[in-house]
C-alpha cells in the first residue's frame, strides 16, 4: 500500500488504496511479443508502421523515377505507376501517420504523461495492435496476388476503383478494403483506450488544463479518429458488396469495357461524400497530434513557457470540431449546389483563424526564448516554416474558383505534400530525437540528427516548391506520362528531373536516421532520465526507460501545469509537475 | 468543477494539487468502463447517422424506387422494445437486490433479443422471395445492410450479455454484476432507439421522404 503524506497547505488528500493490480508477465513472449503494456505496444505500433512506411517511401521513389526519367524504366508500366501512387498514399497517410501518431506516440506518451500506470484496458490494447498488424499484413498480400494492388488511387473513388481496366480492380481492391476495416476495428479498440485513459486515469491534481499539449493533440485527434472512421469504414463496406454481391450503392449503370455492367442506379457521388466525410478530418488526425508535440519541443527546447496555453487548447478542439464541416471543399468539381460551395469554402477558411492563433502562439514562444538549437527543436522550427507554406497554399485551394482550374494538378500534390506530409513527419522525427533517450535510455547521436535534418528539411523543399510551379502550368496528378501536350514546356520536364534526384536523396538521407536509431540504442551517450531537463511526468519516472507500471511504487502527485519553465526566482530554469510549491526553493510568487 | 470551469481554468497562476479525492480502484475501474461504453455508443451513433445520410441523399435521386413495407418488422420491433423492457427490469432489479428478480430479467432480454434477430432473418427471407427483389435497388440493398449492420451489433452486444449472464450463478460479485447488467441494460436501450430511429425514417412509410420535402431537399 503506497501512502502519501498528508498536508494540508497544498490540499492533497492521502492516497486511500492500493493501487491498480497490473498484469505481470514472466516470459519473453509474454512481455515483449504479446504484451500489454502500453509502452511496448506503443513500439510495435511504431515499428510496424515504419516498416510498412519504407515500402510506401520506395514506391515514391518508383513513381518519381517514372516521371523524371520517362522511357527509361521497363518494369515501370501505367498499370504498376497507377498502383505505386494508390499504395504510396494509402500507407503513409493510414498505415504510417495515423498509426505512429496515435498507436505510436499515443500508447507511449499517453499513460506516462497523464500520471497513469498503463492504459485502462491493456487486453483490448494489445488486441488493437494485432488487428492493425493483420490489416498491414493484408495490404503488403496485395502485392502479391493475381493482378496486383489496387490502383484507383488513395480516394478508391468508385466507378473505376472495381471495374475491369482499373490495376488490381479484383483482389487488389478486395484486400484492400478488408484491409481498411480490419485496421478501422483495431483502431476503435486502441482509441477507446486512449480517451478513456485521458478522461479517467490521470493521476491526483492532473487537471485537464495541466495537461501537456502532446495530451490535448492525440487526445483529440482520437476523438476525431473515432467519429470520423466510421465513415469509410461503411464505404469500405458498400464497395464490397457492390463489388461482390452486385449491389447499387456507388455503381450506376456503366458501360465498361464495350459491355453494360449489372449495376443500375448507384451514386459514386455518395461514394466521395463518405470517403471525405473521413478524409478530411484524417489531415487534423495527423497534424493536431503533431501541433501538441511541436508545441512541447518548442517550449521545452527554448526553457520557456508555452504562450497562449489556453489558447492552444481550445484552438486544438476547435480545429477538430471544424473539420468535420469542410469536407466537400475536396469535391468542388464533382458537381455541387453552388451554396455548399460558398458554405464549405467559408467553413475552411474559418479553419485558418484557429490555426494562425497557433502559429502565431509558436513563434511567439519562441520570441526572445533561450532557443537551445538541439536536433529535436530544429525538427520544430522546420515544422513551424512548412506548415505556415503548405497552409498558404490552402488558401487557394479552399476557395471554388482559384481550386477549379488547379484541381487535380500538381500543385494540389505539393500542397497536401507539404502540410500534411512533410510537416508532420518533422514533427515525428523531432519526436523521436526528444523521446528516444526516454525509450532507450541512450542519446541519438547530434551530428547524425543535424545531417539528417537539413538533408531532409531543405530536400522536401527541393522536391516540393517546383512542384507548386509545375501545377499552375497545368501539369496534371497521377499522370504516367505526359506527352503530345504544347502547354507543357521542356523546362517542366527538366524540373521533374530535378524533383526526381531531390526526392532520392532525401529518401537516402533516412538512412541516416535509421542508422542513428541502431547505433545509438547501443554506443549512444546515457541520456539519464531527464536529458532535457523536462517539466511533465514522463522524465520524473524512477527508472529510464520506465519500467511496467511507469512510476515504481508511488504514482506522482501533480502541483502545476506543464509549462514552469524559467520561472523567475526558482532555482533551476524547471519545475517538474510533481515538484509541490514548498520544495521549488526560492519560486518566488509563483507557488 | 464542471468541464466549463475546468477548460477556463487559468493553469500558469497558482501551483498546488487540485482537491481531487482518489478514488477506490474498483471504482475507477468502473468509471473507466463506463467511459468507454459512452465513447464506444458516441461512434456506433454517428455510423448509423452515416447510413441514414446516405440513405437520404440516395433518395433525393430522381430514380429512386422504394422498397415495400414488411409488416413483420412492427412485430420485431416490439419484441426488441420487450427485451429492452426485460432489461430495464433487471437494472432495476439488481439494484433493490433483488437477485432472482435480476436473473429473470437477464434471461428474458437475451430470449427477446435472440427472437428479435431471428424475426429479422425472416424479414430478410420475406423481401428475398418477393417479386421486387432487385439487388441493384439500392433501397433494398440499404435495407439488407443496415439492418444487419444492426443486427450485427446486438449480436456483439449478446456476446457481452452472455459473459454477464455466466456469472449471476452461484456465488458473485454484487458490484461486478450490477455494472454489468447497467452496461448491457444502457446498449440495448441505444440500440432499440437506433432501431426506432431506422424503422420510423427508413422502413415503414415514407418519412423519410417526407423529411426530406419538409427541407425543400426533395
């Protein structure tokens, strides 16, 4: 029984029970294979999605040698480009961002920084993974069965995505709309988790609003998730039937392939409506965890406290309500009231106002900060520039009649490439290099991290910048080859060449990383427990990394927010969140 | 502190823990299923308000053909309204300690349930053998799938039942069971308001319809 002592200044009630009895497991398998707790879910999930985010990397890598060096690559035909683009984008916006974020990050940080000792449910937690690891399993059969992956593209918009002539239109797109609900229904499982641990297991004085940031984003993130999924997991499921029972859903009466097909009298409209009823909230899926990361590296990296935390907070809620609101700003060729263009163009331009707070808030924590230029904090600055370019470009994009005539061209795929691609993966990899000494109890390696991060901040904009230019000269998405077209100059051709050679060497520099990540897990310097002299709960754990149960024999107590960073008069330019007032010597006023 | 008070809250000002007693761990536990059954409900709602969208807005097509009416489906309803009944009786029941009472109650909402769901496989049977049958007729194909999609779910909701109905035996926890028969008792009343919400929208009449001419839709 673990008991605190009681005084009665501070107004912390003695701990009355004992704690929560954990799950112990006493093999191997049972600790590190199917485990419970979160911690090693947590790397699993990320290891996983690693992994399958490699193959999604080399596909980029095929596409953009296709269209830098057209002609030159036999085992490139349109039917593998049209597959290597479907899968690119699938993975790395489901497989990898949705998973690293929220199975990842989520699993690790959640418990650690709310003061838990694991999740609420760790059984429904380990199946999560599993389910994810078999929808992953799923997807990487297709490349191996009889016509190949799907290649309708990441949106799968019906009619083509299940009619012959369309690569993979048979068990490429069986497997991979199983694929998606397996990974839908093992998602709710862990998402369910992480609310319910957020909403019930925070340790005594963790108020909601003393929660780090990285809390609010995942936390919110996973509501979204968990209300937006179902969404595609019903399209998922009406594509099946239409595709093997011969229902109507999304399949009017077509004529394919010089014969009519079965179906009458289906929407593939309706089709877009459910895919982007998800598909938007999914970018704030990925980028609202990120915007509560980025805001804890900021704070902890320049030893000042987060400006505009309220702010923060309910800029990450608003954000999440309104997306759920803008969805058919995707769809504005597709044919629509001209009032639901105005009405959902003014909802996304609405969406600005809350991010810029946010923006703004960043840059105005930096301002006049004690910035230490550590890996982890380049990784933020560079989210912070990418994110400012990629929501620009939204802009235009938000708006029926700057979006029209850009619609499906290149600028559209250096845009979404831009805000929610490359900056949320700076975000990760700053992530990493903050969390990684926690995790191993090693220090990547800083000279590695720098090469790494300037090869990949000034690559993606190398790759995606001339991008933007290509698109407004109409150059068009998901194209094999563009030829017989005037409007295309040579110099488009030649700068495709360049993207091609910025977009393999920043794949290259990854290797880097990952090298980093080996070598340092066994040569790297011993980070201690709190290397970056850290105010939240996840560096004050007796033990580093944090053994099952997170906080050895005494859950932490919380006396402040997560932010008392260069608090004037206090001793260190920190004071951990379970650090009470009377033992921050010398806090003056701040107690 | 009401969430209003706790998202106002101005956390940079003072340090001191919050006066928040810990609670028994059982306790939490509980709370923490509960939680997750709200959270769990919060999804299933919005994937049935999904299927109604869609159903809707496939209706404001010209071409849209309705399904017929099956007079069965007022039958299955009552018979899932009985089985939500049996179990509001046994909530009730559990918490007086009336344990007999309870048991009762438990078993006749599982028998209920059970009979509703076969009476949806009829009514399936039933539309399958009429001349309109046409799978391309996507109100059919709506019907089929939403009421198994449905049915699907209390077919989950029978698998948590049935954990729960194993253990009112013999000895038990009162405390254990008593959450329990609250959870199921709360899923099953969820469900049969959906059901009532699908069956008075989609499946007897056209209100839906009506609905929709209401707002100038269609």
């Amino acid at each position: 029984m673990s008991y605190v002592a009681h005084d009665a200044s501070i107004l912390v009630p003695p701990a009355e029970v004992e704690e929560v009895e954990l799950y112990h497991p006493k093999t191997f398998v049972g600790k590190y294979i199917w485990s419970q707790d979160a911690k090693i879910i947590a790397i699993q999930y990320a290891i996983t999605a690693i992994g399958i985010g490699v193959v999604a990397l080399v596909l980029s890598w095929l596409m953009r040698l296709q269209l830098g060096y057209p002609d030159t690559f036999s085992f490139i035909d349109p039917s593998n480009y049209l597959q290597f683009v479907s899968l690119h984008g699938m993975i790395m916006v489901i497989y990898l961002l949705t998973a690293l974020f929220l199975g990842g990050f989520g699993n690790y940080l959640i418990p650690l920084m709310v003061g838990a000792r694991d999740m609420v449910f760790p059984y429904v937690n380990m199946v999560s993974y599993w389910v994810y690891l078999f929808a992953v399993l799923l997807l990487g059969a297709s490349f191996f069965v009889p016509g190949g992956p799907t290649g309708a593209g990441w949106t799968l918009y019906p009619p083509q995505a299940i009619l012959a002539g369309t690569p993979g239109a048979t068990w490429g797109i069986i497997l991979m709309l199983v694929s998606l609900a397996f990974f839908i229904i093992g998602f709710t499982m862990g998402g369910l988790n992480y609310v319910v641990t957020v909403l019930q297991a925070r340790t005594r004085g963790m108020t909601l609003m003393r929660m780090p940031l990285t809390v609010w984003g995942i936390f919110t993130a996973t509501i979204l998730a968990l209300l937006a999924f179902p969404a595609l997991f019903v399209s998922a499921i009406m594509m099946l039937l239409d595709l093997l029972l011969g229902t109507s859903f999304f399949m009017p009466a077509i004529v394919s392939m010089g014969e009519q097909a079965g179906h009458t009298g289906g929407s593939p409209v309706l089709f877009q409506h459910l895919f982007w009823f998800f598909g938007h909230p999914e970018v704030y899926i990925v980028a609202l965890p990120a915007f509560g990361i980025v805001s804890d590296l900021i704070s902890v990296h320049a030893r000042k406290n987060i400006f505009g935390y309220r702010m923060m907070v309910w800029a990450i809620v608003i954000i999440g309500a309104l997306s759920f609101v803008v969805w058919a700003h995707h769809m504005y060729v597709s044919g629509m009231n001209p009032y639901f263009g105005f009405f959902f163009a003014t909802t996304t331009l609405i969406i600005a106002i809350p991010t810029a707070l946010k923006v703004y808030n960043w840059v105005l924590t930096l301002w006049r900060g004690n910035i230490h230029l550590t890996v982890p904090m380049l990784f933020a600055i560079g989210f912070v520039f990418t994110f400012i370019n990629g929501g620009l470009t939204g802009l235009f994009l938000g708006n029926p009649t700057v979006s029209m005539p850009l619609s499906d061209t290149m600028f559209v795929v250096a845009h979404f490439h831009m805000v929610m691609a490359i900056a949320p993966i700076l975000v990760v990899f700053g992530a990493i290099y903050h969390w990684y000494p926690k995790i191993t109890g090693r220090m990547l390696d800083d000279t590695l991290g720098k090469i790494h991060f300037w090869i990949t901040f000034v690559g993606s904009y190398g790759i995606y910048y001339p991008m933007h230019y290509l698109g407004m000269m109409g150059v068009p998405r998901r194209y094999y080859a563009i030829t017989g077209t005037d409007f295309i100059t040579e110099s488009a051709h030649s700068v495709n060449v360049g993207i091609t050679i910025a977009a393999l060497i920043v794949g290259a520099a990854q290797l880097v990383f990952f090298y980093n990540l080996v070598r340092s897990y066994f040569k790297g310097k011993p980070s201690g427990d709190n290397p970056w002299n850290a105010t939240t709960l996840e560096w004050q754990t007796p033990d580093t990394p944090p053994k099952h149960g997170n906080f050895g024999a005494t859950l932490p107590l919380v006396y402040r927010w997560a932010y008392d960073y260069s608090v004037p008069g206090a001793d260190q330019d920190f004071i951990p969140q379970n650090v009470p007032p009377k033992e921050a010597a010398g806090s003056g006023g701040k107690t | 502190m009401n969430l209003f008070q706790q998202l106002t809250a101005k956390p940079w000002l003072a340090a001191g823990a919050a006066p928040e007693d810990l609670r028994h761990p059982d306790e939490a536990h509980r709370a923490a299923k509960k939680s997750a059954l709200w959270v769990f409900l919060a999804v299933v709602g919005v994937l049935f308000m999904l299927l109604v969208f869609a159903y809707g807005g496939r209706m404001t097509y010209g071409d849209w053909r309705p399904a017929p009416q099956l007079k069965l489906l007022w039958a299955n309803t009552f018979v899932l309204i009985l089985s939500s009944v049996a179990l509001q009786w046994a909530q009730v029941s559990v918490r007086r300690g009336q344990m007999d009472a309870m048991r009762v109650g438990l078993l006749a909402g599982g028998a209920f349930t059970v009979v509703f769901l076969f009476g949806q496989l009829l009514a399936w049977r039933q539309l399958g053998t009429m001349g309109y049958f046409d799978v391309t007729n996507p109100a059919i194909a709506f019907f089929y799938l939403i009421t198994g999609i449905h049915g699907l779910h209390l077919v989950g909701g029978l698998v948590a039942w049935g954990r729960t109905a194993a253990r009112v035996w013999g000895k038990f926890d009162v405390a254990a069971i008593r959450q329990s028969v609250e959870l199921c008792t709360l899923y099953w009343h969820f469900l049969l308001g959906v059901w009532l919400v699908l069956f008075g929208l989609l499946f007897t009449g056209n209100n839906l319809d009506l609905l929709l001419k209401l707002c100038g839709i269609r």
